[in-house]
C-alpha cells in the first residue's frame, strides 16, 4: 500500500504478510481458517493434481502435464540418488513431496493478491523441524549410538577432535534454523521489494518507468529463486538424510 500522507508517502511492504482469518474478525485461533491455510490447501491441491490425477493415465505418449511430472519425478530422483545414495532412494517420496509443495508455494505467491506461504517462518520452520527430527531419528535408528560418530571427525589431529566435536554439534542443531529461515528470509525479502517499488510506481503514475522496470526485473528474479529455493531446501534434505544414512566421516 502506498499514498500520500501528511507525513509524505508511506509504503507497507510488510503488510502482504499479515495472516488474515478468512471470513472476516480480527481474533486468530489454532483452528480459524486464514489466509495461510488457503493457499496451502491450494498448493497441496496442485500437487494432488500433477502427481495424482496429471498421471493417472500412464500413457505411452505422455501428455503435457504428465510430461511435466516426470520431468519432476526424474529430476528429484536423481538429485536424491547422487547426494544420498541408493540408500536415500527409500525416502525419495518425501523429498519429493517437499520439493513439489514448496515450488508450488512458491509459484502461486507471485500471483497478485496471491500468499506465499514459504514467506512464514511458522511454515518453513515446520518442514525444517520435520526433516530434523525425521533424519536425527533415522540415524539412530540406522546406527544406534554410533550415529554419535557424526560429530567426532577422525581425520583431524586428536588434540583438535573434542573442539571439533562441538562445533559440529552445534552447526547439527543449528540446521532446522538456517533451513528454514533461508526459504521464508529469501521469499519475504523478494515480495518486500517488488512491493516497494509497486508502491512508487502508483504514486507516480504514468511516469513511472523506472519501478515498472524494475518490478519486471525483481519479479523475473523473483520466478528464479522461486525454483532455486525449492531446489536448496530439497538438496539440504538429501544432504542431511547422507549424513543419517551415512554417518562417519
């Protein structure tokens, strides 16, 4: 929102943010329907669409949106496979289900009016917390107490081996946190942006060719990093899940 004030102009980047229940009042509780849980059950409904009924047929000749599912499918697989190992391959249906959900969160949030629900700590942190406490359990799970063999580095002088322990100790329970504020941080910080500049561009009108340009420009940036944080949250899994499946150094 931007206008003209006593104060001078004012924008509210921030204010496409808010969580809003979705039939009206201002009280939130755990189970009012918001905005939030719209457009995720719509992200979810998409990937219901491409995985369920987009490829349902399993026609030779694939059509255009089974194309594009097995295009996702190959693609997940194989980055699964080359960071995880056969092992991972087990657990590929949860990577990709992530990796679905996310771009397709990420895509319908740069529709006008639209909500990015990545843009919320509360849901990043949620998957980031998940993947967590899924590869923490795998691991000992897996190995047992020799999971533990994660954070003692065997190549390093032995003097070295406690301090180094630690750090790794903590850089392990410091990754629910840089997961998921890397997936909010870099989708809100976008939003914000293209948001300001659409706030000049209604003050000056038709005068306003450089935040037109520039909103072009932030918002092709933004359709990239649409994808590529899709992509980091999903590698970081695959590289979490290796260091469960695989713990030694």
């Amino acid at each position: 929102m931007a206008e003209e004030a006593t104060g001078g102009l004012q924008i509210h980047p921030m204010d496409q943010f808010i969580v809003k229940p979705l039939f009206g009042g201002d009280a939130i509780h755990w189970y009012t329907p918001t905005n939030v849980t719209l457009w995720m059950a719509i992200s979810v409904l998409c990937v219901v669409l491409l995985l369920v009924i987009g490829t349902r047929g399993r026609a030779i000749v694939p059509s255009r949106i089974q194309s594009v599912a097995e295009l996702a499918y190959g693609f997940v697989y194989k980055m699964v496979e080359d960071v995880a190992g056969k092992d991972g391959l087990r657990y590929f249906p949860y990577i990709m289900t992530l990796f679905i959900f996310i771009v397709f969160a990420n895509f319908l949030g740069l529709i006008p009016t639209a909500f990015t629900t990545t843009s919320h700590i509360a849901v990043t942190a949620t998957m980031a917390l998940g993947v967590f406490f899924f590869v923490t359990v795998l691991g000992f799970v897996k190995h047992g107490a020799s999971f533990l063999r994660l954070f003692w580095i065997d190549q390093a002088p032995l003097v070295l081996r406690p301090i180094l322990a630690i750090i790794e100790i903590i850089s392990y329970f410091v990754r629910p946190v840089s997961h998921s504020i890397r997936l909010a941080g870099n989708m809100m910080a976008g939003h914000a942006v293209i948001k300001v500049f659409a706030g000049f561009a209604g003050v000056l009108g038709v005068g306003a060719v450089f935040p037109l340009a520039a909103i072009t420009a932030v918002y092709a940036l933004e359709t990239l990093v649409a994808f590529i944080q899709a992509y980091v949250f999903a590698i970081l899994t695959c590289v979490y899940l290796r260091d469960a499946l695989h713990p030694h150094h």
